[in-house]
C-alpha cells in the first residue's frame, strides 16, 4: 500500500507506520486489491490527509468507511467527486446544513472545499470492497485512524471534532485527553437509518463555528464545492 499520500503527516505518524499490526494491514489492502474492486483508488486512499496537513486542521468530521459502489469514494469522508449522484448520507447532511445555517443545498457533493479550509475528513476505515458495505472493518484500520485522532489531540491549535455515529464516538475519551482547546459535537450518523433518531436538529456547522470564533480562528465557510 503506498503511504506517500500521507505528506506532512508522516512524521506525527512515523511510529505507528512501523507497527507490526500495521504492515498487516498494508498486506491484507494490497491483497484485497489484488482480489477485486476495492474504493477508494489507491491515489486518492489518504486523499484527506493531502488536502488538510496537520498545522491547518481546525475541525475533523469522523465518519465510518468509504462508500463502496464505483466512482463515489475519492477518499474525503462523506464527500464523492463532482457530477456523482448524492449518496442518501450526504443529502441528510445538505438537509442540516441548510436548516442550521439556511445554505442551500448544492448540486456537487464534492467536500474538497471544507478539507482546504481545514476540515478535516476521516472515516475510522479508510477502505472498503466494491457492494460491500464495511468490509473492511477488521482490517486494523480503526488503530491506525485512532493514533492519527491522538496525533490531532497534540496539535496545539483549537479543534472542534463532528462525531457522527457510534464508531466516530468510540474517539470522544482520545480527543478529551488533549491539554488543547477542543470541541466534541455528537449525534447520530446521517445515514437515512438513523439520522431521524438526533442527526437533524444537531446544528454541527454553526456549533464548530462558535467554537472557532470563541478561539480567535475564522469561521469554516461550509458552502460546498470543488
């Protein structure tokens, strides 16, 4: 598995990629590749990280694993590239977006713009086979995710983290061992199963933008784009 993708975030993370448990999961990616369709594309795997480094991250929205249907996943969570159809998650998030901070929803549900504002996208499994659906969660995937969410806890700018859903949460005891300033915002995923049980009404954006404020930090314009 090629970990260039990683860029300025390699040296907060040089330990953990000499991990045994970590070579595992590299071997057991590369084998799941070679045996089918597996999202996203190997170029685009830490697209997050390429997009945000370290000394801009001022938010993170954690969420599960990639979406694993063909052309959706492009390594930003909850995003898909510009002229891909909405994933049912992402119109529930456009839903509370609009209805938090009356912004419309737009027709790309391209992300990219949040991550260069320092929005940081992770999913706690960072891939998944084609149809089907966090496959692979046993991959070791969610230990490496957890060092990098402790690595951001060392960071010494404010940072409010999104937890949507039961796996982002399982963070919430890394993050509030941070001697940093820091925001947790929970709620239930946004998926259509679950974002009725406390997802809509939950109003992240403008929650992580008062936070920022409070800090002194710009707020993240969340108008979505490429």
């Amino acid at each position: 598995m090629d970990i260039s993708g990683l860029g300025a975030w390699t040296p907060l993370l040089q330990n953990e990629l000499q991990q045994p448990y970590f070579q595992t999961l590299c071997c057991r990616v590369d084998e799941a590749c070679s045996a089918g369709a597996v999202y996203p594309p190997e170029e685009d795997r830490f697209a997050a990280f390429t997009l945000t480094p370290p000394q801009h991250v001022r938010a993170v929205i954690l969420g599960q694993d990639p979406y694993h249907e063909p052309g959706q996943a492009h390594g930003l969570a909850f995003s898909v590239r510009p002229g891909v159809k909405l994933p049912p998650s992402l119109v529930n998030i456009y839903q509370e977006l609009r209805t938090d901070l009356g912004i419309e929803p737009p027709e790309s549900g391209c992300l990219a713009a949040w991550a260069r504002q320092g929005v940081f996208l992770l999913n706690t499994v960072l891939s998944v086979a084609g149809g089907q659906a966090n496959s692979h969660k046993n991959f070791g995937w969610q230990t490496f995710t957890s060092a990098v969410v402790g690595a951001i806890g060392q960071l010494p700018q404010p940072v409010a983290f999104v937890l949507w859903g039961a796996q982002a949460q399982k963070q919430a005891g890394v993050i509030r061992r941070s001697a940093y300033p820091r925001l947790i915002v929970s709620s239930p995923h946004p998926s259509p199963l679950s974002a009725y049980r406390g997802f809509f009404g939950s109003r992240p954006f403008s929650q992580v933008n008062a936070f920022l404020r409070d800090n002194g930090l710009q707020e993240v314009d969340w108008m979505p784009g490429v």
